[in-house]
C-alpha cells in the first residue's frame, strides 16, 4: 500500500488530442517549444520562441488566442489570482510571462457561454520590469511595478561593480540606506544613516564622483527660506532618494548635462517644499512652520 498520497494510483478517464494547428505551428517552430495546463482556465498553453498561444483543450478544434506582441524569447510562463482591489472585477486572473530581457503581466477576462465552455480574453496591462540590473520602484517617473524576492535580500542581486560600492561600507562605519540608480546617466546615487549622498560613477569602472553631508547642502540655503527647525533641526535628516532622469529633468548652465562621461562638480539644493501650515496653531508655531521672517505693520515711532 502506498504510505503516501502522492503515490496512490489514478485512473485515465479522458484522452484530448493536440490541434492540428498547434501541431503545423510547432513544426515550423525554430527555437524552443513549451507546452502546459491552465486547470484555473481550462486552457492549454504553448510558448513557441517569443509567442504565447492559448486553446481550449476540451472543444474540437478550438479557436486560438494569442499574444505575439513580446519581442523577446520567453522562457516561463504561470497563472495566478490577482488581488481584488488592483485590476477590474473582469479580471479574473492574471499570467506572468517571463522572457529573457523582461517580465510582464496579461490581463486574463473569463466568460461562460451557454455550453458551459469558458471563453478567455487576453489584454495588456503595460506593468513589466526588467530582469536584470538594480529594481526601481514605483514614483513619479519611475515604471508602474517592482520586483520583490521573499528569499533573497536585494544586494544578491546586484552586479558586482555595486557590490564594490557597497564593500567600501563595512560593519563598523557608515550603513547604506537607499541604491538608487540613474541608468540614463550612468550614475548611482547612496545615501548613509549619516545624510551623506555620495554620487558614483559606474560606466566603465566604479569611483566616486561627488559627496556631500547635509550641513554642506543647508549651508547655500539662507537665500530663499528663513532659519527653521524644519530644516536646521538637530533630529533632521535625509530618509530617501528619488532620481529624476535626463529626459524628465531639466538643465541649468550652459545646456551641461552631467553623466559618467561628464562627471557632475557641484551638488546644491533648488527647491524646499514644507509640509502645510496648521490653521490652528498659534502666531509664533506658523514663524516656524513657514521658515519665513513674521512682518508687521508700521506705525510711526514710538513716544517714550
């Protein structure tokens, strides 16, 4: 007897044929082939080179549904149950599609016809990452999702050039918070507990280009915000970076535009944004707030 229920015995009960027409396509297939069961859809798949095909394996010659849109081999595919509150109800389910460059997500809408087939309906949801490099999350001009790894942490996945960014770190200095990077200009942005921003160069060798603390960048700013402890505080800090790319920044100087090739010289602060003035706080705690000097009305001299 078997003394586990993986080894209990089964019984065919049904045989469904290969369509012809899957058969033909795989055939003139030239790089890999790979097939499986969609049990939550009822559907079978097939990948042939960078094309994902879907039938339903259970009607004599199924109509096919396909994506040919995706420019690179795919390598993995799988099904899975979105979360209710990210896409419409009419999205049932969801499939990853895994290439070599990237990995994205199709929208999958289901219906049941008076047969009691299902219907499948494929649609783009324009959420992909790359698989390679460092991970970008969601901001405004950053892409629309993120890769996590419940596994691993993210410095397994860096390039070794980064890691020996990191490596200049040890356990008793300064601890990295933030690696951002600006593919665009071939540079990587890390921040320590300390509020120090260091500003590396990574095209072709890794070295540093530009560091500064945050006393050194406060120190240019009494020219357009008042002494405040919004800014001058002892606990004030830096918590986080966010890149803003060549193509959506913009340039100051004489059309300079700094990368690895021109490494960047000067590193100052534009522009402060405070949090909004509380309407029930008292004269002196809006002073403060606002960073600005308080005005008041002249009223000739004073007599005695």
């Amino acid at each position: 007897m078997p003394t586990n229920p993986a080894w209990l015995p089964y019984q065919k009960l049904r045989m469904y044929d290969l369509p012809s027409s899957s058969i033909e396509q795989a055939n003139q297939t030239v790089g890999g082939l790979q097939m499986g069961v969609m049990p939550g859809l009822g559907h079978c798949w097939a990948v042939m080179e960078n094309y994902l095909y879907l039938w339903d394996y259970t009607v004599h010659n199924p109509d096919w549904i396909g994506y040919e849109e995706n420019p690179h081999p795919i390598t993995a595919v799988n099904l899975i149950k979105p979360k209710s509150w990210v896409f419409v109800k009419e999205t049932t389910h969801l499939i990853v599609v895994a290439t070599s460059d990237t990995m994205l997500l199709l929208g999958v809408s289901t219906q049941t016809t008076q047969t009691g087939a299902k219907t499948v309906a494929l649609y783009n949801t324009s959420m992909w990452i790359h698989t390679k490099g460092l991970n970008q999350e969601e901001g405004w001009f950053r892409g629309k999702c993120a890769r996590i790894c419940h596994t691993k942490t993210s410095y397994e996945f860096m390039p070794p050039p980064v890691k020996a960014v990191a490596s200049l770190f040890g356990s008793n200095q300064k601890r990295l918070l933030p690696l951002v990077l600006d593919d665009t200009r071939d540079l990587l942005y890390t921040l320590s507990d300390t509020s120090e921003i260091k500003v590396w160069l990574v095209k072709e060798q890794v070295k540093l280009g530009l560091f500064r603390a945050l006393s050194s960048l406060l120190q240019n700013l009494g020219h357009f915000t008042g002494p405040t402890d919004r800014l001058y505080g002892r606990d004030v800090r830096i918590i986080d970076l966010s890149v803003i790319t060549a193509t959506e920044g913009a340039m100051r100087g004489y059309n300079y535009s700094a990368g690895a090739q021109n490494p960047p010289s000067s590193m100052q602060v534009l522009h402060v944004r405070f949090p909004p003035k509380d309407p029930n706080a008292a004269p002196q705690q809006q002073q403060q707030q606002s960073g600005s000097t308080a005005m008041t009305q002249y009223s000739g001299p004073q007599q005695g």
